[in-house]
C-alpha cells in the first residue's frame, strides 16, 4: 500500500461526506495507523480493484456449472481448428513459464 501513497501526486479525487461519517473514517485511520488520505486511498483502491475484478469473472452455482460442463461433454463435434490451435499457443506459452 505505500507504493500507491509515495507515487507522484498529481490527479485528486474531492469528496464531501457528514460530520459523523468523517469522525467514523477518522477513527479507523487511527486504529490502523494510517492518515485519513493513506486510509481513503487504500480503501478505494482494494474496492476498486475488487470492482474490476468482479466484472471480468463470471460465477456459476454448482449446478449452473453441471449444467455447463454436461453441454460441452455432450457435443459429438470433432474440435475446430481454430481451438485446436488454441490449445496449442496455449500449450506452448505454459511451456515456456
């Protein structure tokens, strides 16, 4: 997290916000250490991140997920070339890790 506080300021993000909810925002700043900016900073940044993430991965129930592998098990379709070769970059690229 110090990294992201020690990087060259130049953008800024303004917030206003209650009394009573600085106060709280404060107050776990201090039980952490941190200064009200180190604390907002981290905070928005692991949400943020965490946003991102969440948006590029889909989630299935466990039978959402039966249900997806039984359909690409029942296929009597031979590959197609393009996921073979696929499946060799793919290969080649974990060969090389």
């Amino acid at each position: 997290m110090q990294n992201i506080i020690d990087k060259k300021n130049e953008a800024r993000v303004n917030v206003r916000i209650a009394s009573d909810l600085k106060r709280i925002i404060e107050q776990a700043s201090a039980v952490l250490g941190q200064s009200v900016n180190e604390f907002a900073v981290s905070i928005l940044v692991r949400k943020a991140r965490q946003v991102i993430q969440d948006s590029q991965v889909t989630s299935l129930s466990n039978r959402d997920r039966d249900k997806f592998l039984a359909a690409l098990e029942a296929t009597d379709l031979p590959p197609h070339d393009t996921l073979k070769s696929a499946a060799r970059r793919y290969r080649s690229r974990m060969k090389n890790e």
